[in-house]
C-alpha cells in the first residue's frame, strides 16, 4: 500500500532575525525590548501589506510567507529602509537591526505549517546578510529580473546545512537602489496587533522544533564545527551527557546505569563554569544510535560524555570518554573499577577529570559540595536510583513505587537528605496534579502535609530539588511572592544549569507580576533543556498573554496543546489568547476540549470566577486572561457569586447561615461535617475537619458530594476571617447553589476557632 504523497507548493519564503541581539539586549534590555516591539508590529504590517502572512513568531525572529516573490522583495525593501529611518537618530551599537533572507522554493506543507529546504535555504540567507540587508538565492534573482529597479552583487556558492547542492546567493545593494516599482498601496490596515517576547534568537529553533527547519534525524558524519550547531555555542564550556550503555548483561540494572548518568549530570551542573544540558533532553537519545556530533549540533554544545556501566554483584566498572564533537577527537576517557560502596567516589574523579581537562576552576563553595557525600549506605543510594528512575517517568503508577523506594532509602539511611527531598517532590506533584489518591492513597490535605514533613527534613541538607519545591508551595499557597522568589534563586545558585529552578523562579515572576523577566527565565530553561517537554511552553504562554502578546502566546500554546492534549488549562489560555484575537470559531473549540477535560477531572464548566481562581497564582494581572476569556465566550458564574455580600460585621451569604465560633463549637459536638477550603496546615486546623481547597477546584459539587451527603448540615471555613474568609464565603454561596441542606458559614474562621481556646488539630513535625 503506497504512501500518502506529501503536500507540497512552491513559495517565496521571507526570514528576518536581529543581528547582534545578545549583545543589545546585555546593554539595555529594556529599551531593547521597547524597540524590537515596535519593529516588529512595523515588520508584520508591511508583510500584511504585501499580501504576505506571517507563519511564525518566535523571539526575535520572524518567518513569512508570499504568493508572490515580487511582493515579498519589496516588502523586504520596504522594512529595511522604514527601520533605518527609525534608528537613523541612534548611534550604531544601539540600533535594532534585521537581516532578512528570502528564498522561492518548494515546501512542505503540513498543518498550517511549511518545512523542507525551500525554508532552510530562506534561513541560510539570512545568516549572510549584512545587519540591515537583504539577501536572496538564485532563484529569487532570476524570478525578479528587471521587474523591481534594484542592483544585486553576485555573493558565490555558499553551502547550507543538511542541503546538498551550494545555494547561489546575492546581496541586494539597498544603498544603489531606485525606490521599489510596484509599493503596496499603504490603505490596507492591518488587523492584527502584534507585541513580541524579548527572547534571543535561539529560543526560535526551540520553539519550533530544536533545529532551524532541519529534519533531526538527518545523517550527519563527521566533526560539528562551530558554524553548523543549531544552537549557537555558550560563552564557557558546554557538555552534553548521554545516558550510559548497561554493560552488565541484566536489564534490571538498566535503572543503575541510568542513574550514573542522571548523577554526573547533577554533579557538573553545580558548577557554574559550566554550561551542561539537562536529562530530560539527553535523554531521549536512550537507546538510539547516535553520533556524538549530531547530538552536539541538536543540543547546542562543543563537549559530549559517553560511557558504560557494569554491574556484578557488589562489583561495579565504569567507562567514560569525553569528545570535543568539534574536532570527532577525544578529550580524556577512563575506566574506573571498585565496589558499590565505593561509587561515590568514581562518580566524583569522573566529574573531576571532566573539571580538570576543560580548565574550569571550581569556586570554594562548589569544591565544597563536590566532596561532600550524600550517603555511606549503598544499599540506600539503590534504592534512590530505583524511586528516581520511577519519579522521571512521572505518572501517578511511577509516583507510587517511587514513594516506596524512597522510603526504603531513608529507612537505611534515616539522614539522606537527598531522599526526603525526592519524597516532597514525589507529593507535592501529587496534589498538584490532583494525583493524591492514585499516587498516595490519600486525600490532598494528608498529602500536603506528607510534602511539608519531608521538605522540613530535607531542608537540613538542601538541594536545588529543595528549594524548587519549597518555592512552588510558596507561589501556591501565598499572596506575597517574596518566599517563592527567594526559594527559586536558592535553588538557581545550587545549581545553575538545572531548568526546573528557571521554572520555578518563573512561576513566581509571574506571581510577582513581572512576566517580561518570567519569558527570559522560561527561554533560559528551554536552552537547557532543548527538548523541552510541553509545560515549557505553557509557562511561556502564560507569561506572553500577561505582556499582551496574543499572537506569539497563541502559537507557543497550540505547540504546547498538541505536545499535551491533556492539559486544560491550556486550553483555557489557548482560548482567551483566541478571544483576545477575534478567533472566536478557535476559541470556542478550545473551551469545549478545556471543559472536556475538566468534566471527566469532575469539575464544572469554566467560568470568569473558576479562572480568577486558579489564575492569580501565576500572575498579577488578570486583565488581558480575564478579557480574554470574556471575548471568548466564557460566562461569569454570577448565579453564586451573587450570593456574597458585604453587611455591617462583614461578608454574607444569602441562602447559607452565618455563625460565630461558640455555635460552631455546638454543631462540631452534634457531628456536624466541617469543611476547610483554604488552610496553610502549620497552622493546625479544627478536629476532623476535610480539606477541599477551593483555589485548586477540589471544591466542587462532585467532591463535596462524595464528602458530604447533601441532605446534611455542613459547616464551612477558612484559616481566617479577611481575605481568606472571602474564600470560605465564596463556598458556602457554591454550595447553596448545587442544593446542599443547611450550609452554615463560619466568617471567622480557624483563627475564631482558635482564639476563642478550642481545641485543634495540629499535624505533627
């Protein structure tokens, strides 16, 4: 049976990027960003003028495409000498200049996307133009003939990466032209409002798939020279380690080579002189064939590690090779033979071969944790490998057996810090994910309270593992994000190439309401990690729809939908980024597989309430989401929040009874359920009482249903009267509306409880 033939046409395709942009922006972000903002809504209300549309935003980058090659060179013109007009006033290292490529050729066409070598060659040219020039191939030159009064220089045969003929290029002379023959005509408005993230030009080839427009399983032979690396090379030396071969002739050790691997990446990237790629990205070459050469291109770096492990008995051999893939020769390559108990210290003369033959020295602090030792227990250091290897898979099956050998790690060693770190990860994911029953067999507050326990013990010994999800909690707990940014930039300087502390560090930026630092952290994160999974892009997207960036935030969603379709908070900003745009037909496709998702979570229908809910933990200004949405389509939930109200003594909820603590008192003696929504729990909380946290939607009809029957009385508080209280208002109004009996609501809360001397529970530790 043949295979479907590829959709294929032929366009005239235009790439523009900045010259020099790491620089500008070292100097100046700021302005930068303000400069690059309005070049590039000029660029796209020419390219639309044109008749062209615009395929990509990323960065500062942009990729079009015309019908016409004609329109597409005098488009090219037409920018080029409107941003020379607008910098013309600043000295030369300030200005925001663009090169721009233009290439006819054939493309692929798959899903409102284009691939293939007709975009590859458009991207090649761009990197030969002068800042502020235009070049263009053979193709383009021949099509235009004498149609456009331009002059063109003859530039010879350049090679293009993964094309196997030169491609002829020339160099159009801006600086002898006449004005363009055939201008569009500038009636034509633009519909579209365009406002970019300040990013470099790197995070264009993460975004869109790891490489310029390359196919990533190319043959490749041969050294990497620096100018063929997808990702331009770092200023210090740049590692990339790949997962370790199991020698030992047991695929159940396969978990044992693993973890070597995982544990000298964790090693060298506590050294900040550094530059080292994250596991996630190095390994998905597992078990694949690979040159070291094509994995230094796709990741960006000059240094690959390889090697093996064998394990027999307590008797284990590693064999380890560094490879400069810019020259294919090696740099050092050891053998290093010894008994478990003894392979800490392997891992460390590894880690410190690799130091020593790149000429990085190590700070006082780093020498500090290179020496130390996280456990003697060997037998304790397997099972860590075990739950870690588990941990990584990262489904709510693999959290359970994590969670048991990582207690078994710590029951042979009572002070690895290091497991007790691994536990609070393991539940914490829980309760983010709303995994707490699969994972832990328990309900969210007991599973939370699990998290704090061992990161308290953790904290005695702290990892960047540590301090990320102790900032996480802040960012989710807390209104102030002074604790989750100071927690992020703990575990930022523990270790500086790991991107899970960018991430958290952006997640609190965002809470913060400083999204422009929270888009660098997250495009820091993604050049580390260049395989970058789909909640990269999330965080990204969510940072570019608060800077009210709808187009770029619209594409970095709909990446990061088709990567995870199972996220439906992607979907609900996938859907006010469309509102935001006027997609109404897209936006209502996302709301119902946003509103799919979260009817078989249990959860009702988004509303405009839902979403302020949920959403000012990660950002502090809702407008452009809120707005968003409404265009969207998206309802207010009035029909509760009506319910609230502001009397003289403080919030009311009409249909529930309002109640102070000595009456509370009387019904929690009777047997009355009480229902917490929003505790912290170091601050204990009344006996007996469940916790269905209304912030992360644990309160919702089903939930409460299941806790409580509806003909019943319940009680409803929060940790407080106040801000908090609004919350516990806000549930007694849902619960009156899904129909419960008699709702009474306790407006002072825990702290009522408290100080009027009653007894609480308070968790241990």
């Amino acid at each position: 049976m043949g295979t479907e033939p590829l959709d294929r046409k032929l366009a005239a395709i235009l790439y523009a990027d900045v010259a020099d942009y790491s620089r500008l922006t070292g100097e100046d972000e700021e302005r930068t960003h303000r400069a690059l903002s309005a070049y590039l809504d000029a660029i796209t209300t020419s390219i639309e003028r044109h008749n062209g549309e615009v395929l990509h935003y990323a960065g500062d980058a942009v990729l079009a495409e015309f019908v016409s090659v004609v329109n597409a060179l005098t488009c090219a013109v037409v920018i080029q000498r409107d941003l020379a007009a607008r910098s013309e006033h600043l000295p030369h290292k300030r200005k925001v200049q663009f090169r721009i490529g233009i290439n006819l050729g054939d493309v692929i066409v798959d899903r409102d996307e284009i691939y293939g070598d007709g975009v590859n060659v458009a991207a090649r040219l761009q990197s030969l133009a002068e800042p502020g020039g235009i070049c263009i191939s053979e193709s383009v030159h021949t099509a235009i003939g004498n149609k456009l009064p331009l002059a063109y220089a003859f530039m010879g045969e350049q090679a293009a990466k993964n094309i196997k003929e030169p491609v002829r290029a020339y160099r159009v002379k801006l600086e002898e032209e006449a004005a363009p023959a055939a201008a569009a005509p500038t009636s034509v408005q633009s519909n579209r409002r365009l406002v970019i993230a300040v990013a470099s030009a790197l995070v264009l080839v993460a975004i869109i798939g790891g490489v310029i427009w390359l196919t990533p399983w190319a043959p490749r032979s041969g050294p990497a020279p620096e100018e063929h690396v997808a990702l331009a090379l770092p200023d210090k030396p740049s590692i990339a380690v790949l997962p370790f071969a199991n020698m030992s002739g047991d695929p159940e050790q396969e978990y044992f080579a693993d973890g070597i691997a995982d544990d000298l990446i964790t090693d060298l990237s506590k050294v900040s002189g550094l530059f080292v790629i994250a596991r996630n990205s190095v390994f998905t070459y597992k078990g694949k064939s690979v040159k070291v050469q094509q994995v230094a291109e796709e990741l960006g770096v000059r240094y690959v590690l390889e090697g093996s492990v064998r394990r027999a008995g307590d008797q284990v051999r590693i064999n380890a090779q560094l490879i400069d893939a810019t020259t294919g020769g090696h740099v050092w390559a050891e053998r290093y033979d010894g008994k478990l108990d003894n392979v800490f210290a392997m891992q460390d003369e590894v880690t410190k071969k690799i130091v020593a033959a790149l000429a990085v020295n190590l700070t006082s602090e780093e020498a500090a944790v290179q020496s130390r030792v996280e456990t003697k227990n060997a037998k304790a250091y397997d099972a860590f490998l075990q739950g870690w290897e588990h941990y990584r898979r990262g489904t709510p099956e693999d959290f359970a057996k994590a969670v048991s050998y990582f207690e078994q790690a710590i029951q042979r060693d009572a002070s690895y810090s290091r497991a007790h770190s691994a536990l609070a990860a393991v539940y914490w994911n829980s309760v983010w994910n709303g995994w707490w029953t699969q994972s832990l067999g328990l309900t969210s507050s007991p599973a939370y309270e699990q998290t704090r326990l061992y990161l308290q013990k953790a904290k005695k010994e702290p990892s960047a593992l540590t301090h990320q999800v102790a900032s996480e909690i802040a960012a989710h707990f807390r209104r102030s994000p002074t604790k989750a940014l100071a927690e992020a930039e703990q575990a930022m300087a523990l270790d500086a190439n790991d991107p899970a502390g960018y991430l958290a560090m952006a997640n609190a930026l965002l809470k913060a309401a400083k999204p422009a630092a929270a888009v660098e952290r997250v495009r820091t994160a993604m050049r580390l990690d260049p395989h970058y999974p789909a909640s990269y892009l999330t965080r990204l997207g969510q940072a570019q729809l608060a800077l009210s960036q709808f187009q770029v935030a619209a594409a970095t969603l709909e990446r990061a939908a088709s990567r995870n379709p199972d996220n439906d908070w992607t979907y609900v900003y996938l859907a006010a980024a469309y509102g935001q745009l006027g997609r109404r037909q897209e936006a209502d496709t996302a709301l119902n597989r946003a509103n799919g998702l979260r009817a078989k979570a249990g959860w009702g229908a988004l509303t405009l309430e839902t979403a302020d809910h949920h959403l000012f933990r990660w950002v502090g200004d809702l407008d452009p989401v809120r707005e968003g949405l409404r265009k969207a389509g998206v309802e207010s939930g009035a029909d509760w929040n009506a319910l609230v109200t502001t009397g003289k003594s403080g919030l009311d909820v009409e249909g529930a009874a309002t109640i102070d603590v000595s009456t509370a008192k009387t019904l929690h003696e009777r047997g009355v359920p009480f229902i917490d929504v929003y505790k912290l729990w170091p601050q204990g909380h009344i006996p007996g009482a469940y916790f269905l946290e209304l912030w992360t939607e644990e309160f919702n009809e089903v939930r409460l249903a299941e806790t409580v029957d509806k003909a019943r009385d319940v009680v409803i508080y929060s940790s407080s009267g106040g801000g908090e209280g609004r919350q516990a208002a806000d549930a007694c109004a849902k619960a009156v509306t899904w129909g419960f009996g008699k709702v009474y609501y306790l407006r002072d809360g825990f702290a009522g409880w408290k100080g009027a001397g009653y007894r609480v529970q308070v968790p241990s530790g």
